[in-house]
C-alpha cells in the first residue's frame, strides 16, 4: 500500500501511454506488458482478453464509399489484462492530476484515507463481497448523510487495490474525500475518525467485525498531486526495476502486475490458484468509482 510521498521515479517504471515516439523506457514497458499479455491470454477465463491486441477488418463509410480498415482490438479489462490495465491507470492518473489540481486552487481541501478488513483465511471473492457490502451499507445509512453535509462534503473518489499472496491475498479500497471548502487537517481528520467509527460499526451489523488499520496512510492533500495520483494509480504501474529474481530472494504480497510477472516467470502452481481466485474475485466489479454527479473540473475528453 505504500505511502502517497514517496515518489515512484519515471526511471525505474512507466504506465502504457505513450505511442508515438516512445522512450526507451516506454518502448521497454510495451514489449514486456503485450508479452505478459500474450501469456495471460494462455490461461485466463476472460474470453476478451485473449483477443486482445489482434488486428480486425472493419468496414466504414466515408463521403459515400464503404472501404476496408485495420484496427486493433482491446479488451478494456482493468483486472487481469497488463496492457489495459497500465493504459487505464495511466488515463485515470491524468484526469486525477488535473482535477486535483483545480479543486485544490478553486474548490476547498483533499484528504484521502484506507479502508480495509480483518485478512481471514477466506477466497478473495468472498473478500470483495464483505468490503464491497460494507461500503454499499456505510455510504446508505443516515449517519454518513449526515456527516457530508456536517463537514461539506462535495465528492469522493473510490480506487480498489489487490495485494496478492496465496491465502493472504485481500482487496482495500482507498478514499478521496473533495471538501466543499478549505477546511483544516484536524477538522478532516475529524470527519475521517468518524467516518472509519462508522466503516467498523457497518461491518460489525453485518458480522464482518470490521476494522480502520492505524498503520496505513491517511492525510491532507495539499500539494504533490501528481506524486498522489501515482499513488492511487500505482496497480497499473510497470516498474522495470522490478524482476522476479527480487520476489523469489524475497517472496511477499504484491499488486496483481507484478505478481503475474512473478507467476509467468516461475511457472508456480500455487501462483495459478491465486490468479484463478482473483479472476473470479474481480470478474464484473469496478476499479474506480466516483460518487454521484461527480465533477471533474472540467469534463475530461472521453477516453477510446
């Protein structure tokens, strides 16, 4: 999970954005997420991800006359696909950058804060489905409607992250909370504690026994945007200095992109029952969501 300071270095990694002219390092990243994706598409259950980057023929009109185009298919899978993935992030890291940018300058204060839940020895799937319902329960009760309004609460921005590692694999969400106004660290960090008092007691109602981890980061964010954009994008993140050698020296939990480098490396069946949960796990759900009317200051140009 990391902390949001510290910076991740463009030499040492890179999301899939670039594609004309691209930089060694770029160039790198392509050819090593389009190989992951080939081996991916081995293996996985999702349909669309193995025609992922195959040439088809379509036909389009123009001034009158139907001819014949290439293009390429992607996927758009956020989960399991490295190529998507990455470019997906990469988007989102932007947009983030520059709404951060806005709201912090014309709008009011950024705090952002972890959710998670007790790591029991249970299948990531039946993970998502506590933390997903406790969410969907704490944002419906009257309390936190309450606390919005209290505090000024504008938006908020939900980002999903994995830890992969066998059984003690486990899904967390982090929060961006957009104030209305510019309002002190302590009075955020007020609406927060409250916040996570109420995250516990939702999934205490539904017998989940929930908890706020006083170890992982929560904060103001007043400036650094786009080093906290990478931080929220970071799952879709190539870091080159990474290899598998540095998790078999020192096996431990990491985010599904490096994991799968790991698993296509070593070949490791036990790696394959973690992907397989995670597939299943991920299958459907959203990586990203934003709270109702959600305003982006301005609206960014859809992405194809």
């Amino acid at each position: 999970m990391n902390n949001p300071n510290e910076r991740t270095s463009s030499e040492n990694g890179i999301y899939l954005s670039i594609y004309s002219s691209p930089s060694t390092n770029a160039q790198a990243a392509a050819k090593e997420l389009a190989e992951l994706r080939e081996s991916v598409s081995l293996f996985t259950s999702a349909k669309s991800v193995k025609q992922c980057g195959k040439k088809l023929t379509v036909v389009k009109t123009t001034g009158g006359k139907r001819e014949p185009k290439e293009i390429t298919y992607y996927c758009k899978n956020k989960h399991v696909c490295p190529v998507c993935m990455s470019y997906a992030y990469s988007q989102l890291g932007k947009k983030l950058t520059t709404l951060l940018d806005k709201w912090l300058a014309s709008r009011g204060s950024v705090y952002t804060q972890t959710f998670t839940l007790p790591n029991r020895p249970k299948s990531l799937a039946f993970k998502y489905k506590d933390i997903v319902s406790t969410w969907g329960y704490l944002v419906g009760t009257k309390a936190f409607q309450q606390l919005k309004q209290d505090f000024g609460l504008s938006q908020y921005f939900r980002v999903t992250e994995d830890v992969l590692d066998g059984k003690n694999s486990f899904p967390h969400f982090h929060l961006t909370w957009f104030f209305g106004s510019h309002l002190s660290s302590q009075l955020m960090a007020d609406f927060c504690q409250q916040v996570a008092d109420l995250w516990v007691l939702t999934a205490n109602r539904q017998g989940i026994r929930g908890t706020q981890s006083i170890h992982q980061w929560s904060g103001p964010v007043r400036f650094g945007t786009q080093s906290y954009a990478r931080y929220l994008t970071k799952h879709g993140y190539l870091e080159l200095s990474f290899t598998p050698k540095d998790w078999l020296q020192k096996p431990g939990r990491h985010k599904p992109l490096d994991f799968l480098r790991v698993f296509v490396k070593t070949g490791d069946s036990s790696m394959y029952d973690t992907w397989v949960d995670y597939e299943r796990a991920t299958s459907g759900k959203q990586r990203f969501r934003a709270s109702s009317q959600f305003d982006w200051l301005p609206e960014p140009k859809k992405v194809s």
